[in-house]
C-alpha cells in the first residue's frame, strides 16, 4: 500500500483486500482490532464529503 495511503485508513476500503479466517473477509471489529495494534487511532469527519466517516490515522507522525 503506498504511504500516502496509510495515512487515512476506512475499514470498508481495505476489507475486501484482506482475507478472513472463519469467512471470506474478516470482520470489521477483528480488522479495528488490528490498526489499533498496530499503532493507528480512530478519529471521525464531520465535514465535507466524508461527513461523519471514521478514519484510522498513525498514532505517530512521519
């Protein structure tokens, strides 16, 4: 995935990349579970076009 796009992660736009378990693509709770592990934080827009749409950021900026 380039960089630019893991600045702003939206889990229905990666899960159908991935590759569940028990499923055919995981769940979207077990797929927050893992950006958080992975040191990403959830924040959510209210303005615009992605009016009220979660995001995933880094917790650390590069």
């Amino acid at each position: 995935m380039p960089a630019n796009q893991r600045e702003k992660l939206h889990i229905p736009m990666i899960v159908p990349h991935l590759q569940g378990r028990y499923r055919e693509r995981p769940h979207m709770l077990r797929v927050a579970a893992a950006l958080k592990q992975l040191g990403y934080r959830q924040i959510r827009v209210w303005s615009g076009a992605d009016a009220g749409r979660r995001f995933w950021i880094p917790t650390t900026p590069k």
